[in-house]
C-alpha cells in the first residue's frame, strides 16, 4: 500500500496546487473535502489543512472537529488552516484591519525546527489572508515571523500531541513562496517520515494489478478522442486485460481537420481493436437550429450516447465501460460544502452507464494531465499523441458560437488547420498547452483588392496551463500573429478578420462556450 497525503479542502483557490506540489515530490495524495468521512489507515502519513476564502470568525465559518485528525498523523495547517486550529485550541484569531495580500520575509526565525530547516532568514513567501493569529494557542510556540505579521509559522510544543502539528500563515504551495518547497519537502520527509516512491512505473504496475483483480475475463468498452487521457486510459487497459478491451472512435462531425482520419492511423500498431464510426450527419441534424450552449452540449451528448449504444448492442458480453477521466474532472464533481455536485455536461460520455447497464473502470481518476502524459511516456506511446493539446468533447461544437452548420465547420476547420500548421512552424506549438480557433458570430467590413468584403471573423486562443483548472494566455510573438492572421485572411475564403484572445482563466475560461 503506498503512502498518501490527504489534503482537506476547504475552498482555497490554491488547494489544486498543494496537491501538485505535494505529488512533484513524488507522494500520492487525495484532495477531500473538508468534512469527508475520512479514514486514517495505514497508509496515511500526514494531513494538511489548506487555506479558504473565508474567515474563522465568521458564523458560516468551516469547522472541522480537529481532535479527529490532531494527534492521529501529523498535521500542517496552511493560512485559513492555521487560523482554525488556532482557534480551536484556544488561541485569538481576529479580523486584520487590511487584507495582508503579497510578498514578506521571514524577518523573524525564533527557534530551529526541522520544518525550517535550510531556510534563510529573510526568505521570501507569500500572504494572502485577511485574518490574524494574535494570540497562540496553550502548547504552541512560535517559529517564525514577518516584519509585519508576529505569527508567520507555528508548532505544537513537544509532547502536547502524540503527533506534532505545524501551521503556515503563509502558502508555501505557490511560486512567490521562493522556499516553499523546501518547506513542504522538510514536513513530508522530515516530519512525515514519507518515502517518495510514488511514480509512474509504480502507478502503471500497481493500475495494470488492479484492473486485472477487478475486470477479470469479462470485456471493457472505451470511447477514443484522439487525446492524450483516452490513449493513455486505452493503453493501460490493454496492457492488463488485452483483447477483451474494445473501442469506439466517433466521428462527430465536429473534429478538428482530417482528425478522424489522422487518430485512427496514429492508433495502428499500438495494438488496439479500435473501430471508427461515421456519425457526422446525425450530429449536424441535431445540432440544426440550436443557438443556445447548453442545448448543444446537450444535443451533442445525447446523440453521442445514442451511437455509443447502438455500436455497442452490436457487441457481446461487453460489461464495462472504460472512462478516460483525470483527477480536475474528479475535483471539480465536488463541492466543499459536502454534497456532490453535477459534472459539467460538456463531458459527453454523462449518462452512458445509465443507458448501457454497464459497470464503470477509470484507470486515471487520480492523475492530473501532465500526470497523464508521464504515465504515456512511460507506456512508450508516441509524442504525436501525447504531444496533442487538449480538446474538448463537444470539440468545435463550442468553438463556432451560434448554430452550428457544415459549413461553419469547413470554415473553421480550415482556419483551426492554418493556425495549427503556423504554431508548428514556428516552433510554438510545444511551448503552448492549448490552442484553438474560434468562429464568431459576427461579420465584419473588409477590403480585399478593389472589392469591400462583408464575412466572417474568427478568435484565435492559446493558453498556458499544468492542468487547465488555470490558465494563463499565451505571449504569442507578433511576427507569428502577423503571419498566421495573412495565411487565414489569404487561404480561408469567408474570413477577413483575425483577433486574439488575452484572457485568463478565472475569470474567462479556456474555451468560449
């Protein structure tokens, strides 16, 4: 059994990425919410309490029973975390006259601990708080301060717990923290006595037992997108189970330039029984009139589901159904406040085990995306598959905003190929997580020779990001934008405008729709 973390979450913006930060360590870790059932077995090593928007004070606060947890394994509370076992424990906590937002130094270093082991006096870390510890709890000393903040680091005394307890006012998860994974390190290692074994060769051993142990003889279905998480899911089922794994490859209609095509090549010789369904025409005849995204995620889930179904009827004694889902995907299915809440509906296998009778394997519902493509890389699957950009399920569905007709893909599809082929060109494409075309519905005055156009302007996207639940646009150099914009203009006839999209995500999210 490996050794895992488990971090409660209670709405921090930063939660993912302690999660991030804790697995680049090489230990597993599970995010939960902040009042899940937990269990502390075996493998347990430590806790971590992460930050919160809001405050301890509040009456609508989160609470959390800590002698729960306190003195089973050892904890460390960060920001919000700290506050509360603060409080708990019969420290003062208040609300500070200005939100301490931004960079400080650790000015203050009280005492030697091994969690500051290796950081300097004077180490740069990151605040973001709007409460204060002003008074600590009985049994707790005080580790390290700022020069404008007394409480920067705490600890239980020794003996007060028969596990320690350390708190963090800062976030030693993010960037700006300059030694915040040394920090995290010395309280994993130091602390938590982990091991850091957590890789993917043992994740592919231990996924491939598993699968085996839970599957046995009977037979696996799986929906192939060409993208990294449905090869990487495929793969790894075919690794333990072989040819009982088959899969579909739907070609909705609204993939992206000879894709249908390109995918299914790109899968032979990697020893999957993969069979390609034709379904472009019963797509765009469900999708015509609809304006609305929503009723076209819908439209197109829907129809997906009824392929699906209909190709597998044809099948025999198939009794699961493989999902390529990553651990964003399980994250954001749940909310802090304890009750499940729904999966975006862009998700477009949602309902399939309802309507199939069928029993669900998700190989990868713990890894998050670049997780995934270490894992592949492992595999030895090619880079021309781990390599490819995210695209969504609905795929150029919510890329052409208002109703969708062949045309509009051809359209689209042309200019989505000239400004992949241009990221290629000039380098880029590698440097950029995702990137995407999209047709807007707007025409717009244009002058091509001695003739006004009046025609389509499309929005290019490019994002950078480690698993897309942030992202931050791409800085494409102007020479490229200047280039691709002449090559869609010149080659794409009902295009004469070209903008570029400079939003992050939150607030815009990565696609339009």
């Amino acid at each position: 059994m490996h050794e895992k973390i488990l971090i409660l979450d209670f709405g921090s913006q930063y939660t993912q990425l302690i999660a991030r930060r804790v697995r680049e360590l090489n230990i597993f870790c599970e995010i939960l919410p902040y009042n899940a059932q937990i269990q502390l077995d075996p493998s347990v090593k430590a806790v971590i309490l992460s930050g919160s928007p809001f405050s301890v004070t509040d009456e609508q606060a989160l609470k959390l029973d800590l002698d729960r947890i306190v003195g089973q394994r050892p904890v460390l509370g960060i920001c919000y975390g700290a506050q509360l076992i603060a409080d708990f424990y019969g420290g003062k906590v208040q609300r500070s006259l200005k939100r301490e937002y931004g960079k400080a130094a650790l000015s203050e270093l009280h005492r030697e601990d091994r969690l500051l082991k290796d950081i300097p006096k004077g180490s740069q870390v990151w605040m973001s708080h709007g409460d204060t510890i002003i008074e600590l709890p009985p049994h707790f000393e005080l580790l390290a301060g700022t020069d404008s903040i007394e409480v920067a680091a705490f600890r239980s005394s020794n003996g007060a717990f028969a596990a320690p307890v350390y708190c963090l006012q800062f976030h030693p998860e993010v960037t700006h923290s300059l030694d915040g994974m040394q920090v995290l390190r010395n309280f994993l290692f130091d602390v938590a006595g982990c091991r850091g074994d957590w890789t993917p060769a043992h994740f592919i051993d231990e996924t491939v037992l598993e699968l085996r142990e839970k599957i046995g003889t009977e037979h696996v279905l799986l929906g192939l997108s060409g993208g990294v998480d449905s090869s990487v899911a495929a793969v790894l089922l075919q690794k333990a189970i072989g040819d009982q794994l088959i899969c579909f490859f739907i070609d909705n209609g609204l993939l992206r330039k000879n894709e249908f095509e390109d995918v299914l090549a790109s899968y032979q010789g990697m020893g999957l029984h993969v069979v390609g369904v034709d379904a472009k025409q019963r797509f765009y005849h469900a999708l015509a009139g609809l304006t609305d995204p929503e009723a076209k995620r819908k439209a197109i889930g829907r129809v997906f589901i009824e392929v699906f179904q209909e190709e597998a009827q044809k099948l025999e004694a198939v009794e699961w159904l493989g999902q390529g889902t990553i651990y964003p995907d399980v994250i954001e299915s749940v909310s802090v406040h304890g009750p499940s809440v729904t999966i975006k509906s862009h998700h477009n296998v949602g309902g399939l085990p309802e309507k199939l009778h069928l029993k669900i394997v998700e190989p990868l519902r713990m890894l998050f995306k670049d997780e995934v493509r270490r894992v592949g890389k492992e595999l030895q699957i090619s880079e021309a598959i781990l390599g490819r950009h995210p695209f969504p399920g609905p795929g150029l569905g919510i890329r052409i905003l208002g109703e969708i007709t062949p045309e509009k893909v051809h359209l689209l599809q042309e200019a989505d190929a000239i400004y992949i082929e241009q990221l290629r060109k000039f380098g880029l494409y590698d440097q950029i997580w995702q990137a995407g075309t999209i047709l807007l519905p707007v025409q717009s005055v244009g002058v091509m020779g001695d003739e006004r156009t009046y025609e389509q302007a499309v929005a290019l996207r490019a994002v950078n990001s480690l698993d897309g639940m942030t992202a931050e646009w791409s800085r494409l150099p102007y020479d490229f934008l200047a280039s691709v914009s002449s090559e869609i203009i010149n080659r794409v006839k009902g295009i004469n405008r070209v903008v570029y999209d400079i939003s992050t995500k939150p607030p815009a999210t990565i696609e339009w729709e």
